[in-house]
C-alpha cells in the first residue's frame, strides 16, 4: 500500500482521546440528566463539560460539547416531552427554554475556549523567549573554550536519550535535557588560561574551577520560572557516587538528573580533545564509564548508558538554525 494513502488512513481513524473525554462527560451528564426529577434546573450542569472542554482544550472541543449537548437535550425533548414539565402545558414554551439554553451554552463554550486559547498564545510566547535566552546563554558558554565546541549540546541529547532509557517521565526529562544545555553555564567566569591549561593546576585554580556549578546556578536564578527546577541538577551535577565530588554527596542524595548529566559530560568530555591530550575513541570512552561505575558514577545511569550506547557512538547531529533543541516547558 502507498504510504501516502496509508498515512490518509491512520489520520483517519486516529482516535481523538480529548474529545472522547468531553463527550463522555456530557453523555455522563445527559443520564444522570434524565433520572431527575426538575430536569429544567439541571440543565445548567451541562456547563461543566463545556467548560471543561474550553479550558483544557479549547473552544474547538467547547463548542463541540455544546453542540453534543443541545442535540441530546433536543432528543430527550422531542422523544421524552414529560421530562419538561409547564404550568401552561405549552410546547411554545419548553423549545423557546430550549433555544435560550443553548445560545447562553454556546456562547459560554465559544468564549471561554477563546480564552483558553489566549493563554496557551501568551504561554507560548514566554516559552519562546525562555528558549533565546536559552540558546545565547549555551552558545556563550560552547564560544568561552575551541575545544568545547557545542559540548553543551551534546551532553544535552546524550542526557535525554539515557533519561528517556531510564524510563524517567517527560517532563523529567525535559528538565534533564535543558541542564546540559547549561550544566557549564559557569565556566564564562573562569578564564581561558585555566580553561585550556595544559600544565596542573593551582588549588587556588581547581578552586575556581569548581566554582562552576554554584556560579552558572546564580546566573540562572534571575531568569527565574520553570528554570529553578534545573539549579539542583546543574549544581550537583559534578558529584560522584562514592560522594568525593564537589559537594561531597552521595548516592542516591545526589539528584537523578544531575547522576545522568555526570555521565553524559564525561562521556563527551573524554570523545573530544584538549589541550592536555587527544580525544578517546567512542569505545574506549564507552569502557572509561563502565569502569568507574558505583565510584564515580551511578550503576543504573552506566547501565542504561550503554543500552542506548548505539544510538550516539557514532555522533551527534548539531542543529544549524533556529534552535532545534525541541525544549518544552510545563
């Protein structure tokens, strides 16, 4: 069969689960609708499923679920003409009800979907300002140091394809994924002779250095909002599992994001050269890792590492435009 047609089929028949949901709810509705006894006072309850509608999906569904909900009352209207009860027994009277109710519920629907929709425009517009500031800051770093070039970067996917291994949720995920991005967000206050020294460096030099993470987490608290969910991961993300890291944690203490980035950073780390030795092959950093696992690194992050260890060992591809970094915000 042609893809083309194929594809046809499967968006045909795809299943809408969202408004699924707001039909099941105006159908729950409907029965409970139908056994009691002042039918007239509960048809204002058929405002909870357009609303419902309206402000987690949009007008779309709300008016949908309007529109499901005045053919139904209609139904049991025209088929159940008891359920309506009038002093003056006028059948006048119960359609004009009737058409009220619907233009109110419609209108509601309608308006309050549209307002739904100008949050999610105004959400969407904070998200992509978060996202240039984003981009700058980790192209700053990737710009301090030649032999870091779009380290950042890469550490960011390699994190998410062990996160996502690890079967940790999506918005876990995403998190991990924006701390690679800015895990050395620090380093633009270190200077390039510490940066690319190839001689040992000076405790006052390692100390510095190290100062890194604590400093690129202070960078970060001024652009405030979801990014204050990461500072932890960008922080600790230099600690070792037998806990003689920066801060001295570990195991467990030392937060799953910051575990999985440790990984990822060394891994690249050890692929790339520096200026106080060449880069290692793919498998020979791959062998780094396992080796230091439950000293220096986590066991279940190393063993997920190299379950997925296929799908980076032969690169990663860097974006050219418009940060295609896929980052989301919740």
């Amino acid at each position: 069969m042609n893809i083309k047609i194929k594809k046809k089929l499967i968006d045909l028949f795809r299943v809408d689960k969202e408004l699924i949901i707001v039909f099941l709810l105006v159908v729950v509705t409907g029965i409970i609708f139908f056994f009691v006894s002042n039918q007239r006072a509960f048809l204002n309850f058929f405002y909870l499923p357009v609303l419902v509608g309206a402000y987690f999906f949009g007008k779309r569904y709300a008016t949908h679920s309007a529109i499901f909900s005045i053919i139904l009352i209609s139904v049991i209207a025209y088929f159940y003409p008891e359920t309506f009860t009038y002093s003056l027994d006028s059948n006048f009277n119960k359609w004009f009800d009737i058409l009220i109710w619907s233009g109110f519920l419609m209108t509601t629907g309608y308006f309050t979907g549209l307002l739904y929709e100008k949050k999610e425009s105004a959400r969407k517009n904070i998200e992509r300002t978060y996202k240039g500031i984003l981009e700058m800051l980790s192209l700053m770093v990737d710009s301090v140091d030649q032999y870091t070039h779009s380290h950042s970067y890469r550490v960011s996917a390699i994190s998410a394809i062990i996160a996502e291994e690890m079967k940790y949720d999506e918005e876990t995920i995403e998190n991990i994924r924006l701390a690679g991005l800015l895990h050395d967000l620090g380093k633009l206050g270190v200077s390039n002779e510490i940066l690319q020294s190839i001689n040992k460096l000076t405790d006052d030099e390692i100390k510095n250095m190290r100062s890194h993470a604590d400093r690129g987490a202070e960078m970060l608290v001024p652009v405030g909002g979801k990014v204050f969910e990461i500072l932890p991961i960008i922080i600790y993300h230099h600690e070792r599992h037998d806990g003689t890291g920066y801060h001295l944690m570990a195991g467990k203490d030392i937060p799953p994001g910051a575990r999985v980035i440790s990984v990822a950073d060394v891994y690249d780390a050890l692929i790339s050269d520096r200026p106080y030795r060449k880069a290692f092959t793919p498998l020979k950093a791959k062998e780094e890792i396992i080796l230091n696992a439950n000293t220096q690194f986590d066991p279940l992050v190393v063993r997920a590492f190299e379950s997925v260890f296929h799908k980076f060992e032969t690169g990663i591809d860097i974006p050219t435009s418009d940060f295609a970094w896929n980052i989301k915000f919740y």
